[in-house]
C-alpha cells in the first residue's frame, strides 16, 4: 500500500472521529432563513476565535477537542452561508457566492490543519501542534481578507 494512501486513510478515520465526538456534542440544524443564518454563523465564528485564542497553551486531550470543534465547524460552514445571504449586520461579501470554489478551498485547508494538529497533540508534538495552529489560524485571516467586508 502506498504511503499517500495510507496517510489518506489516517486522515479519514480522524475525520471519522471529528464527527462521531460532534454528533456527540449536538446534532447539526441547518439554518431555515437568512437572518437564522447570519446569527448561527457569527457565533460558531466566535467560538472559534475563542478556543482559536486558547489554544496554543493546550496539550493532550484537550489540544485534540478543541481541534476537533474547529474542524467540525468547519465542515458546517458552507450550510451557513446559503446563497445571497447578506442581511442585518451580516458583514459577509457577494464575493462568496461568486468564488464558491475559492471559499470552499480555504476551508479545506484549514481542516487539513486542524487534522494534522489533532495529529500532532496526540503524539505529544509540540513543535507540529504549533506549526498546525498556525496554519489553521492562517485560513481565518485569508478568508476574512477575501470574503468579509
Ligand atoms: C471560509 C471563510 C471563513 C473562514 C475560514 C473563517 N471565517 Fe470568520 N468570518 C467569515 C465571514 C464571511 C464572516 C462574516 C459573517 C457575517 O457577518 O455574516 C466572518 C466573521 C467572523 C467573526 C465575527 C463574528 C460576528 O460576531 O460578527 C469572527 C470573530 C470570526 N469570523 C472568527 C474566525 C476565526 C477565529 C476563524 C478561524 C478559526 C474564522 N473566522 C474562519 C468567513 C470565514
């Protein structure tokens, strides 16, 4: 079996675990309106930046959760941002619906960088948890650039 194949497939049984413990926490609703929303997406951002903020001091077990709520947000993303769903205070740009792809790209990199960081905390590694922050705190920025006005 391959290298790349056998990585493929740790990353696939982590994303298996990602989902099972976010079942767990409370099963997913997607938003009936725009307004429902813009106000379940701000504040799934908030809790990122939240554990975001928190996060380069943790290890172990609670390195790996914090990752893996990030990660499951992530996933839940592209169901919060129906199209043309820029009402209230929302701050997000047509541009999203105009590069889907670009929007969706960026998300995938990040939950790359969770998964690698859920990696590195279970193995103890510090210096790869660092490095996996980092890039995981890269995709907020570069969407935010893009994507929020
Ligand atoms: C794929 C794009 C994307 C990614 C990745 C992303 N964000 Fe956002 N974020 C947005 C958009 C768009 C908005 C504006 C949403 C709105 O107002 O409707 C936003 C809004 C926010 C807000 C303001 C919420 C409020 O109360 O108005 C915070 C805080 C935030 N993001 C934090 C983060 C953090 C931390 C990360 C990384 C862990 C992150 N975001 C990753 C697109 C993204």
């Amino acid at each position: 079996m391959s290298i790349k194949k056998i990585s493929a497939m740790a990353i696939a049984g982590l994303l298996t675990v990602g989902a099972v413990s976010a079942f767990a926490q409370e099963a997913f609703v997607a938003p009936t309106s725009p307004d429902e929303a813009v106000t379940m997406r701000q504040a799934l951002m908030k809790e990122d930046g939240g554990i975001l903020k928190g996060s380069a001091d943790l290890t172990g077990d609670a390195a790996v959760t914090a990752l893996q709520t990030i990660l499951t947000n992530y996933t839940h993303i592209p169901a919060l941002f129906p199209e043309g769903s820029i009402v209230g205070n929302s701050k997000a740009l047509p541009a999203i619906w105009q590069n889907w792809d670009g929007f969706n790209a960026i998300l995938e990199s990040g939950k790359t960088a969770a998964t690698a960081g859920i990696a590195a905390a279970q193995a103890g590694d510090a210096a790869g948890y660092a490095a996996a922050l980092k890039s995981l705190g890269g995709t907020c920025g570069q969407c935010h650039e893009a994507f929020r006005g």
